[in-house]
C-alpha cells in the first residue's frame, strides 16, 4: 500500500528528496503492519527519520506530531476513534 498522507516523494518534514527513507508511522510490532495495510506511512531524509535531532525516532514531539496527524486522517477518512483504538492500541488525540 502507498502513502495515503503523501502525493510527492519527498521528506514530510523539509521537502528534501534526498535520502529518503520509508517511515511507518506506528511502529513496532504488531502496529508497522496495520500501518502497511492503511497506507499510515510517510517518507522522510535521513535527518528526519533516524540521525538528526528532530528525527522520528528519536523526538518525542516530531513522533507524537505524526501520529497525531495519521490519526486524524483515520478519522476523516477510515474509522472512528473506537476502531482507532482497537486497531492501533491507544489514541494520540
Ligand atoms: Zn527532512
Ligand atoms: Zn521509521
């Protein structure tokens, strides 16, 4: 499944489109998996994803700032909070 959070590719952060990496938005075990089949991801640089100071994996703010945003699409788009819950385990809003 594609992106449904992204048209371009291309960080979601910076617009760079320089060492891009693939993110899953909830990750972890089962959670990476429910967002393959949802198209919860978003492509991100290499500074925004793993190394850099605001990297997702590394921030809590840029990690919640993502999940907040793939949430509410959920909500507009595929299911209510309940089923949010249910699916992902907790809600970030
Ligand atoms: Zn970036
Ligand atoms: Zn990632």
């Amino acid at each position: 499944m594609k992106s449904v959070l992204q048209d371009t590719k291309e960080c979601y952060f910076c617009h760079s489109t320089y060492y891009l990496e693939n993110h899953h938005i909830f990750f972890g075990d089962p959670n990476r998996k429910k967002s393959e089949k949802r198209g919860l991801k978003v492509w991100l640089c290499h500074n925004h994803h793993r190394n850099g100071p605001y990297a997702v994996h590394k921030n809590r703010e840029s990690n919640l700032q993502l999940k907040e945003m793939a949430q509410t699409y959920y909500e507009q788009n595929i299911g209510t909070r309940e089923q949010f819950i249910v699916e992902f385990g907790k809600s970030y809003l």
